[in-house]
C-alpha cells in the first residue's frame, strides 16, 4: 500500500494474480468501479515477493 498509494479498501480487494512484479505494476479497482493499473515503487519489490513466498508455502495445496 506504501509504495503504490492506493486506498486501503483497495488493498483489502486486490488479489495475488493482480500483481505483475516483472512490469513492477498492479491491476485494481479504483473507487467507482473503474479498473486501473498503477506502478508499484522498485524498493516495495522484495517485500512483496517475500510476502509470495511466504504464502505459497503456508497455503498452498498439500500435494499428495
């Protein structure tokens, strides 16, 4: 939320596949309804990619 600005409602509403790491960019809906894309600072990066990590662990499916 600190390095793209966003409202936290918005945050609350994004989902993992939003994020686009490479592009540094998110897809969100704007208040109003209206979808929009909007870059993500370069040093929130590793943050966000250890938090992917950390959930892909925890809550991914047990394979068996």
């Amino acid at each position: 939320m600190l390095g793209t600005g966003i409202r936290v409602k918005e945050v609350a509403n994004t989902d993992v596949t939003d994020l686009n790491l490479k592009t540094a960019m998110l897809s969100d809906t704007r208040k109003g309804g209206q979808r929009d894309i909007i870059p993500i600072a370069h040093w929130v990066l590793p943050y966000i990619q250890d938090y992917i990590d950390i959930r892909q662990q925890r809550y991914a499916p047990n394979k068996q």
